[in-house]
C-alpha cells in the first residue's frame, strides 16, 4: 500500500522506519513545522523529517493542517494515512480522503489513557502494564475501532523516557502488522468500551512540582511519569532542586536509618554523600536518586551531597 506517515517526535521515528523497511511505500511524510530551539533560537528539524529526508520522501509542515493541509494531502495519492505523535487534529476532509482511512499508533491500551499523555499518565497511576494499540481513526479523541494491541508490563522505576522507547519499538511492529491485515482484508475492527474510556491531558511546566504531603508511592511515580519532560521539582531555602530519580524507602530501611521519629511531611530527614538523600512524606519517606541544582549537572545525589547546601531539617516548601 502507498502510505502517507504523519509523525513529530523520537517515538514516532521506529514506527517510520519499520514502514519504509516493510512492502509498502511511503510516498510522503507530514510533520510539524521547524521549531526554534537552543541559546540561539535556531531552527531545529523534527527526528522524523530528518529520517524522511535520509530516505528522500517528501516532507510537508503545516501550521494548522485542517485549515492550509487538506488539499494538499487529498492530492497526494496513497491508500491509507499512518499517524503517531503527529501533534495536531485531523478533520474529517483528511480522516476520510483515502481508500482505507487513517490509523493511529496509540501508546495505551485504549480505551485507557485517550489524548496527549498516555505513557506519562500510566506511570503516574501506578499502573503494573500498559500497551500500544492500532486503531481506524474517527472524530472523536482516539475513540475510533482498534485493530491491533499489545501490552507490556511497566517495570519497577521506570521513566517515562524508557518505558517511550519501549513503546514506540512495539508500536512500529504493531503499525506493520496492522497494514498487512488491512491489505490482505482481515482486520478486525473492535469497538471501543466507552464505560471504559479514560483521558489524559498535556502536562505544563507546574505539574512537576512535588508536595511532600502525598504518598511516598505516588510521589515516585509522578517523578518517573514526567522524565525527561517537564520534570519533576522542588523548592527548598528558596532554590529549586529537578529530580530524575527517585524510590521508596522500604519498611527494613526504614527501621536501619532509625527513621521512627516524628517528622513534618517534606522535611529531609537523611541528608549524607554516604546514605543519599531521604524526605519524609505522607506515609512514609522517599529516597531521591537523581537531582539538579539550578545552572548545574545533573548528577547521582549521593554526589551532589557533597559539599550541598541541602541538610537535615530543611523543608521542601509546598505550593
């Protein structure tokens, strides 16, 4: 089949690759425009325009692709039209212009997690398994029939980042396979469990920002749900600290440290190069694994506590 991809970021790029390796032809690439990036605000090419233009396919950019794309796209002649992460909404004139529609690589086993965070809010719930799912592309937000899904299990501290690149290696195969049955007529189409349906929204820069009265499990996992973006932070004496890595201090460790003191929530309570660094929450203590100081490295905390200004009895300020 003679597919048009539509993709921005690096989840998107497996999925694009495993298409121009597969049978069928990608005849064009749609992704988001150039955006200013670095200290000099120079332009900076999206990971799948650069990996179209290594292939030679032609890459469109529109700013809004309902109000300057629609005829472009309705010319270009393909069979089906292939999104993941593409970043924008697709209208109906470009939902129903080719032969087979459009499919969507979805980072959830819908009907769970429709809309823009579906990795990020997984992790962030505490979820034990998430997926990628295939499916038509309708009106609606991710609502449409699912053809394909696979799930996986979400490992214990994984972030965000890690648990992306798993997905987007699942989804190119899933993308694959999904062509192949609609190509052969012997997809299935299943309707979506609206009883089911959950949403998920984009997260601004605010969102990572921790308060220590929370649970110590729930704390971990909004850490791990938002690296690399936007990134978990916290304030204390005024500076602002971005965490990576964090983990629950178990009940044995607990105990060893002799942390059965009575302490305010969001006061750190082990602050030694030796130890790491231990804040006290909700119900128990979060033990911080990776941190930045503003203007610096990010660096394992048990080295930044070296010769930090962070100490035992500080308070983390909550909103």
């Amino acid at each position: 089949m003679k597919i048009i991809f539509m993709g921005t970021p690096e989840f998107a790029v497996p999925t694009l690759q495993a298409l121009i390796d597969s049978r069928h032809e990608v005849v064009a690439v749609v992704t988001q425009p150039d955006k200013p990036s670095g200290r000099h605000n120079q332009l900076q090419e999206s990971p799948v325009k650069l990996l179209a233009k290594l292939h030679n396919i032609p890459v469109y950019q529109f700013k809004k692709i309902r109000l300057d794309g629609v005829e472009t796209i309705n010319a270009i002649d393909a069979d089906i039209i292939v999104t993941c992460a593409y970043g924008q909404i697709l209208s109906s004139d470009i939902l129903f212009a080719k032969r087979y529609g459009v499919i969507n690589v979805h980072g959830s086993l819908l009907p769970k997690y429709r809309g823009a965070s579906p990795i990020q809010s997984a992790i962030i719930n505490g979820e034990k398994e998430t997926g990628v799912t295939i499916l038509q592309s309708d009106i609606g937000i991710d609502d449409g029939k699912m053809i394909l899904s696979e799930s996986t299990p979400i490992n214990s501290c994984e972030t965000y980042g890690e648990l992306s690149s798993r997905l987007s290696v699942l989804g190119a195969k899933l993308a694959v396979e999904a062509l192949n049955l609609i190509e052969s007529k012997d997809a299935k189409y299943i309707a979506q469990d609206e009883s089911l349906a959950t949403y998920c929204k984009m997260f601004k820069a605010d969102y990572g920002r921790l308060n220590f009265n929370n649970n110590a499990e729930d704390i971990v996992n909004l850490i791990h749900g938002i690296n690399p973006s936007p990134i978990a932070f916290m304030i204390i004496n005024g500076a602002r600290y971005k965490v990576y890595n964090a983990h629950v201090v178990n009940d044995d460790d607990v105990a060893k440290l002799g942390l059965n003191q009575d302490y305010c929530s969001g006061q750190v309570v082990v602050a030694k190069s030796k130890v790491g660094l231990i804040i006290k929450c909700n119900d128990g203590y979060v033990s911080i694994d990776r941190i930045q100081a503003e203007n610096g490295k990010i660096l394992p905390v048990k080295d930044y506590l070296n010769g930090s200004k962070i100490k035992i009895g500080d308070v983390v300020e909550n909103e």
